[in-house]
C-alpha cells in the first residue's frame, strides 16, 4: 500500500486482517503520516500506527517512539518477537490482539499506560515480563499485575492449565483472561472482591472456577 500525500486521515484500524500486505510506504511530502521499514507511523513517528499484517519475524520499535496505537499490530500472526524501546510510555488497547506468533515480550520502565488486554489471543505467548523497576505496572509468574500486585490485569494466552491467583491480589481486571484457549481451571482466594466485566470470555477450555470458602 502507498499512501499519497494529499491524505491526512486515515480512520481507525485502516489496514486491519489484511494478512498480505508487508510494506506500508507513505509519500514524503505526506503532512501527518510517515512510514519506516514498511511500517505505518505517525508524522514525527512518536507513535505506531498499524505494523503490516504479513511481516514476519521479530520487530524491534524505533527509539523515538512514545506511544503504540490502539490495534496496531492486530492479528499479526506471523509476529514472533517484540522489542519495546525505553522511550515507550504507552501500549494501546488491543495493540497485540490475535498475535497467535508472538512468544515474547517485555513491558520497559518507561511504560505507564497500557490499555485494555493489550495482547489478548496471543496464544503462543508464556509471559508478560515488566522491567522490575517500571513504576507502574509488575508481572509474577509472567502474569500482569499492577505495581501493587493488587490487581491482576491481562493472563497471557499461552499459559494454560490451572492457574491459582495469589493470595495478594483483590481485584480481576475487565478482560484479564480473555481468550485464554488453554487455560482449564482458576482458583480465586478470599482476599478478591471484584471480577471486572467479561473476564473469562472466550476460555474455551475453562472447566471449573473455584473459590476459597
């Protein structure tokens, strides 16, 4: 795809399951938009618009980048591995959704907002890492939580089997097991009061959600 330059809007989500473009290219002249290595950007490239869904590999994001947009690299099957870069600060809704490739991710210091279930379908994914001084969010076991651990936010969807939530955590996120295909059983301890809106939507193969009495 070729963006001219007279564009300057592009809607939400533009180049969404198109699984065989591999190359976004953007005229120079382009007023709001850029592209870098076939990838869709905004003028100043301090955000990420949309990655191409038949790219294949690992991507590392450039330096100067703040911000991954909503859905960015939505269903980008072919995506293995993601390098974030320390000048991130914030992942969009979404923005790895369906990246069924994706085995690896760490989530920098310098990331204080991500959005709702950012890799949700990540199938092939164990973990979430977070930089252990990242102010704002933390992992245990390749689980997001936020920094307090109080609240579990997103169960990567490769973990599968049974999963025990600590005994620390109060709240379950909107979403946070959302399609977790091979998780089987949850056990909630007593310290939970609060399991947010859809959270095990889509866990195909969830038979039994235990709670401690």
């Amino acid at each position: 795809v070729t963006i001219s330059g007279s564009v300057t809007n592009l809607g939400d989500r533009p180049f969404d399951y198109s699984f065989g473009i591999t190359n976004i290219a953007v005229d120079a002249a382009n007023p709001k938009y850029a592209s870098a290595a076939g990838v869709l950007f905004n003028k100043d490239m301090s955000e990420l618009i949309e990655f191409p869904g038949g790219l294949t590999g690992s991507y590392a994001i450039p330096n100067n980048v703040a911000k991954i947009g909503d859905f960015a690299f939505t269903s980008c099957t072919s995506l293995t591995g993601v390098t974030l870069p320390n000048t991130l600060t914030t992942i969009g809704s979404y923005a790895f959704e369906g990246c069924a490739g994706l085995t690896s991710v760490t989530i920098p210091n310098s990331v204080n907002n991500i959005g709702n279930v950012a890799c949700s379908g990540c199938s092939s994914l164990p973990s979430m890492n977070v930089d252990a001084s990242n102010p704002a969010y933390s992992s245990m076991n390749g689980v997001l939580f936020d920094k307090a651990q109080a609240t579990l936010l997103q169960l990567p969807g490769g973990l599968g089997g049974s999963y025990t939530i600590p005994n620390i955590v109060t709240s379950i996120g909107d979403s946070a097991f959302l399609s977790c295909v091979s998780l089987t059983n949850v056990a909630i301890p007593n310290n939970v009061t609060s399991i947010g809106v859809n959270a095990f939507v889509l866990c195909t193969s969830l038979t039994s959600i235990t709670v401690d009495a």
